[in-house]
C-alpha cells in the first residue's frame, strides 16, 4: 500500500489565512482542498511537503451565487455540484459537460472546481510509483518540496526527459476538464493571498511549462471563479477523447462557444483545447467571425485549431492518433453548436455523450 508521508495539517477558516500560512511557511506547505489529485501525488513520492494547509474549513469556498451578471462558484463547490448546478444555462453547457464527465463519481464528489484548475500536469514517465521513477533515473519533473533526491530536482542538475531526450524542458500534460470549458465560457477568478485579492481570466492562469503549470505565486489560494451570464443566442460543447468513458483524463478535449446570428452567421467566439499542450490551448477563432458554419467553414477552422497542438508520447494513445482525433473532435463540436442531430455527429459524439452529467 502507498502510503502519504508525514505533515503536520492546519485547517484556517478563512482563505486569507490560508495564504498566509502557506506563504509564512514557504516552498514546504501546500494547499488541499478534496485532495483527488494531491494526495495521491504525496503517495507517489512526487511532493513531500512538511505543511499541508486544508481548505475544507472555508465555508466561503463552498459558496455558489447566480446573479444577473453570472454565476460566482466558490473554489471548494465540487465537481459534481458544479455540473448540476442549477443556475447553469443551456448555454454553460461546456462547464456541466466537462465537469460532469470528469474522472468517477467518487472523485466528481471530492473533487473541487479550484483543485481542478489547479491540478497538476500529467505524464505516463511521470505519475508513477517512485520505485518505478527512481528505475529510470528520474526526469526534468521534480517540483521543488519533492521527496525525490536533490539530483534530481528540477534545475538543480541535469536530468532527462523521457519524452524528448536532448531538450530542457518538461512536456507534462494539461489535464483538466474544467480550463478549457472555463476558458471558451470566457471565465475569469479570484486569487487571493495575505496582501488582498486580484481577479484574472482563467486564460491567464496557466502556463506552458509542465514542471510548473500554474501562474499563481507561492501562497495565493484561488477563491472564486466567475462564469458569466451567456445569452441564449450562445451555444457551448465540450468533447473530451480518453480511453474509459466512465474514468479517464482527456488525451484530447475541446471546448467551444459560439454567439450565432438569426441568420446562421458567427458573432462571437471562443475556443480552448486540453490535454495537448502543458496549458489548455487557447484557440484563434477570428477566421469564423461573420461566417455561417457550413462544412467548408468547419474543415478549414478544425485543420487550423489542432496545428498548435503537441500531442507526445506522454499519454493514452498515438500521438499521432489524438491529433486526427481532436482534429474530428473539433469540426464535431462546431456541427453540434450549429445545431447538426446527435445521430450526424459520428462515433467521437458517442463517446462524447457518455459525460453527460447525470442529474
Ligand atoms: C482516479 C482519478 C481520475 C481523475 N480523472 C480526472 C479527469 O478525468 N479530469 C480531470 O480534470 N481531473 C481528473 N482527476 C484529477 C482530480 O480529481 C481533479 O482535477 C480534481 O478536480 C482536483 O480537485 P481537488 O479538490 O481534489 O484538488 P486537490 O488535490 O485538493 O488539489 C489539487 C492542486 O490544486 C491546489 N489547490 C487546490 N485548491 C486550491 C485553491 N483553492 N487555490 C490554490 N490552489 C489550490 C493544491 O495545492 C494542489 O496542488 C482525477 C483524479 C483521480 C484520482
Ligand atoms: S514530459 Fe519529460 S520531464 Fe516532464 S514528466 Fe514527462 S518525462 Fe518527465
């Protein structure tokens, strides 16, 4: 049985305090809020922190507000409550398909909407039993605070990396479900630390660095994530492409939305990919603005959504393979928001419905 290593555990009322503590104590504290994605990193030896800050006792994290300008969801609303929220439109449906459809139940239960924004990056070399690590001589992907031996901690010395040998930099997966959706939602949230608060978009929260995805600085607890009011004329999806319908992480996500004219023309939008990249990828989509989605409009925006796209060989599947994918999971995406019947979208929509949330 893995088992955590030992840490002494405070658990603050307020997040505020909770930043302080993590700050005051510094690269050794680390925040838990359902602990889905960070304990069983400390059971795998990846981080040993002597501190672990827990957020369960912030009531105000737990909060979810509707108002006329959008829905304010406290960090610590999970997954699942987050999918079935009732003040969640038709138009959110990007948010209910990707936080419905991530990993179990289980952990859809325990999982917080924060926690998934700010989960780790993820590697086949990488999340692995520390004996099985240690067998290959570790790689690039230490985070300071780790258990692993100072040799191999990131930037210390030279280590490899598994997945392109010869370069410097670590290529770990982006793996939440929620970024992407949040993004194409146009979504932004609060961070707060011992200093005050800001707010920024969750497009800017990320960046493509797999050994250090997230651009909070040390101490800051992310408190609320603001999705805003979408009219009915936006339309929303998120197709996510993974092995097991009922538990896996996306090899391959898309996240789309759309403000459509009577006529059928683009007004608006927005689009992220996942699990391709070390960050969600946001999406240029200048090319469909004043265009009616026909399947020329379709083919061309898929072929130019997926070429930033870096699949490697660090996942589920060929990487060549999720490429072609996501590339028909793309054009998919654009059918159904432009109103194609679920029985013409192909074998990806089937897999797709599967993360339907369930009430
Ligand atoms: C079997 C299994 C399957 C999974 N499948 C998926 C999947 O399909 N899709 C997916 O997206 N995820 C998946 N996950 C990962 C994880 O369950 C989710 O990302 C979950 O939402 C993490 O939330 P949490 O509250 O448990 O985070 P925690 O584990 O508590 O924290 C995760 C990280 O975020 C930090 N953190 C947490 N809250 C805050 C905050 N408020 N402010 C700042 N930092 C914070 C923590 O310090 C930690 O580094 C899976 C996990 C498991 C165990
Ligand atoms: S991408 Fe490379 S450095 Fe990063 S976790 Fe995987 S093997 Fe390690």
């Amino acid at each position: 049985m893995m088992r955590c290593p030992p840490f002494r555990y405070l658990a603050p009322e307020t997040a505020a305090e909770a930043a302080r503590l993590v700050a005051a104590h510094g690269p050794g504290a680390a925040l838990l809020a359902g602990g889905t994605d960070l304990l069983p990193r400390l059971k795998r030896g990846q981080a040993a922190p002597d501190l672990v800050v827990g957020l369960t006792r912030v009531a105000a994290l737990r909060r979810a507000r509707a108002g006329a300008d959008g829905l304010e969801l406290g960090a610590g609303v999970t997954l699942a409550a987050t999918a079935r929220h009732a003040a969640l439109t038709p138009a959110h449906r990007a948010l209910a398909l990707a936080a419905g459809g991530a990993a179990t139940p289980h952990v859809r239960n325990m999982g917080t909407l924060g926690g998934n924004l700010c989960a780790d990056t993820r590697c086949g070399y990488y999340d692995q039993p520390r004996p099985w690590r240690e067998a290959i001589g570790f790689c690039l992907k230490a985070p300071a605070g780790c258990a692993e031996p100072a040799a191999a901690r990131a930037g210390e010395v030279a280590g490899t990396c598994w997945v392109a040998p010869g370069g410097r930099r670590c290529w770990a997966v982006a793996s939440s479900d929620a970024a992407p959706a949040l993004i194409a939602l146009g979504a932004e949230v609060t961070v707060c630390s011992g200093e005050g608060s800001r707010r920024l978009a969750v497009a800017a929260l990320h960046r493509d660095d797999g050994r250090a995805p997230l651009l909070l600085a040390p101490g800051e607890v992310l408190t609320t994530i603001h999705v805003p009011a979408l009219g009915p004329a936006w339309r929303t999806t998120y197709w996510k492409l993974r092995r097991r319908g009922s538990f896996d992480f996306p090899v391959g996500a898309v996240a789309l939305a759309v403000r459509l004219a009577a006529s059928g023309e683009v007004l608006e939008a927005r689009a992220a990919l996942g699990g391709v990249a070390s960050r969600p990828l946001v999406v240029e989509t200048d090319a469909l603005l004043g265009r009616r989605l026909d399947d020329e409009a379709v083919g061309a925006f898929a072929e130019a959504a997926v070429a930033p796209a870096r699949p490697l060989d660090n996942t589920d599947y060929q990487p060549a393979w999720r490429r072609r994918a996501l590339r028909e999971a793309v054009a998919g995406a654009l059918r159904e928001v432009r109103g194609d019947p679920p029985e013409a979208l192909g074998v990806l929509a089937r897999a797709a419905a599967r993360v339907l949330p369930r009430a």
